[in-house]
C-alpha cells in the first residue's frame, strides 16, 4: 500500500510539471503589418513578451525601468500608437522617433512614482546678509 501510495504522489507531480509546461507554453504572440497598420494577437503573454515581439518584428529600439510581468490576452488592432496605447494603458511611456528610426521607453506604472515637491528654499536670517554686504 506504500508503494502504492508513493507511485500515485510521484504520478501527481509529474502531472502538476506538465500542466505546468503546458500552460506557460501555451503564450503566443502574433505580429502582423507595418507601423502604420498593425495587428497584434495575444494568447496569455507577459506585456514584455509582447513589446519584444513587436519591436523585433517592427525594428523598433525598446527598453524598460520597470519589469513587464503583467499578462495581455486579445487582439490589438490599429497603428503602432492606437496599439501601444492600448497594450500600455497602464504605465508611463514615451515613443521618441529620430528620422525613420522610432524607441519606445517605459517609465513605470502610472500613479507609482510621485513627483517630488520642489525642494524649500533656506531663508537665511537678515544678520548675515547684513554681515555680507
């Protein structure tokens, strides 16, 4: 009964690994068009497995400050920037285009980093403005 118990727990892991595999391979991403007219079909990728895939597909330079790990799933329709402003919605980001050449840069998510209140300014004491002069 032992032996039994133990093939069916070691049986159970090895089902759980490959249902496992299955499931992280099952992310797909599909690019399709030019800058102007693209489309972009999303089967459970992360946001960065998808902006790799476009910017590859489209040569476009892409980079991050921010790690990317959140899932899209759908299809995205449109030019370059109706289709990153989608797929994007929730971070900072910036399309810089130098001649033909574009980059995309993400920032972070939006709301996470504040803006810093300009710092105050030091009012010296009148005595030693008065010594200065």
């Amino acid at each position: 009964m032992a032996r039994f118990a133990a093939a069916c727990r070691r049986s159970l892991i090895v089902l759980a690994i490959a249902l496992g595999l299955a499931s992280s391979a099952r992310a797909d991403v599909r690019v399709e068009g030019t800058p102007a007219a693209l489309r972009v079909t999303i089967d459970h990728a992360a946001i960065g497995d998808v902006l790799t895939a476009v910017t590859d597909s489209l040569k476009i330079a892409y980079r991050t400050a921010v790690p990317l790990d959140a899932k899209a799933n759908g299809t995205y329709a449109g030019s370059l920037a109706q289709v990153l402003s989608r797929l994007l919605g929730g971070y900072n980001y910036v399309i810089k285009r130098h001649g033909e050449s574009r980059e995309l840069v993400v920032f972070g998510r939006r709301g996470e980093m504040a803006i810093p209140p300009p710092a105050p300014r030091v009012k010296l004491p009148t005595s030693i403005l008065s010594r200065a002069h």
